[in-house]
C-alpha cells in the first residue's frame, strides 16, 4: 500500500463488502457495469471503486459477457482501514 488513504462513501464501503463476499458480477464494457446479487449498482460509485483499484474483473472476458468481481489487496486494505467498515 502506498500509505495514501482512500476514503470511501457508505455506498462505496456496501458495494465493497459485497464484492469481497463473493456477491458481484462485472459486465466487461467501456464503463464498468456491476451487479450485486443480480441488481444494478450505482455507476458512480462502481466507476469510482474499479478507477481506483479496489475491485476488478476476476478474468478477462469479450465485451458485452460476465465475469465475478472480486476485491483487490488495496480494496481488502481500504476496508480493513476504513472503522466504518464494521
């Protein structure tokens, strides 16, 4: 981790959790497109987290198809940072 810390808005933390528990789809597009428990997530708050590192595409897939999210060491370091995490 670069010591730099990233705060997160209580949808952004949410949809982190999520993620991390095994509960998101990324669509691969031109904008990251989640699903958490096959509903839409905010596109703000997705573009924010995948931007900035926290979740990504489990594996590379054509455009248009899905593929699992998961967390990323720096999203896994965000939330156990973050004491609002709980």
């Amino acid at each position: 981790m670069t010591g730099i810390r990233i705060e997160l808005s209580r949808r952004e933390r949410a949809i982190l959790r999520a993620v991390a528990a095994g509960r998101g789809v990324l669509v691969s597009s031109c904008e990251p497109a989640l699903t958490i428990d096959g509903c839409w997530c905010d596109h703000a708050a997705v573009h924010n987290l995948v931007e900035a590192g926290l979740i990504e595409k489990e594996r590379q897939v054509p455009y248009g198809l899905a593929t699992p999210a998961v967390i990323t060491r720096a999203g896994e370091a965000a939330l156990a940072e973050d004491p609002r995490s709980t």
